[in-house]
C-alpha cells in the first residue's frame, strides 16, 4: 500500500518501505504535527498544510543528515573536500532522496499557491 503525494506538477508517495519516517520523527524528538496528520490518517487521504509539512521535512532531513554525519565519522576540515564528502553522501542515501522528493513536491505547491491532494491505494 502508499500514499500518493500529488502536487500541481510533482508527485511522491509513501510507501510501506518508508514508513520508517514516521519512526525517524520520534527518535530524533521532532514535534510534527503534519507527519502526525498523515500518519493517523493514511488510508483516508489527509489533508496537511503545505508550509508546515515542509518545514517538519526539513527538520527531519537535517536531524537525519547530522546523524549519517556521525556514524560516517565525516572529519576533513578542509571545507571543498568536506563538501564533496557530504554532497556523495547525500545522493547515495535512499532517505536524504526521500526527504528531496517530498520537499520538491511541497515546494511544487507551495509556489503554485495550492495544497497537497494524498490518495491511498
């Protein structure tokens, strides 16, 4: 089952495979009312509000970025290298695409002025 993610021109959706994201929110003691929202009422097409859910995405892909910083044991000091370090990173790691997909998709309607539809499956 998932939840599709449906903007004006971007969609995403959550699978059974990353349900770990609503795991992820209450390790990392994010306050999330929207994962909340989408969590309670996944198989009911929530309704969230765009600018928070962004916000809360953003949280969360930070909180888990630092941690993949940690268990990587990422020290360069030089700044170019560290970049290059975090930007290979990023692109290798399943959850900070996740996290990219779903900021894309808010964003998509954030600019168009309009909301999220989600339909279940």
């Amino acid at each position: 089952m998932a939840l599709d993610i449906i903007g004006p021109t971007k969609q995403s959706a959550i699978a059974d495979e990353d349900m770990a994201l609503f795991e992820m929110i209450q390790t990392f003691g994010i306050k999330a009312s929207q994962f909340k929202i989408i969590y309670e009422r996944f198989y009911e097409n929530p309704y969230v509000d765009a600018p928070t859910w962004l916000s809360e995405i953003h949280q969360l892909r930070e909180a888990y970025f630092e941690q993949i910083i940690k268990e990587k044991n990422v020290r360069a000091t030089d700044s170019a290298v560290r970049e290059q370090i975090l930007a290979r990173l990023k692109q290798n790691d399943r959850w900070m695409l996740k996290f990219d997909e779903l900021i894309a998709v808010c964003e998509d309607a954030i600019a168009a002025d309009q909301g999220l539809r989600f339909v279940s499956d």
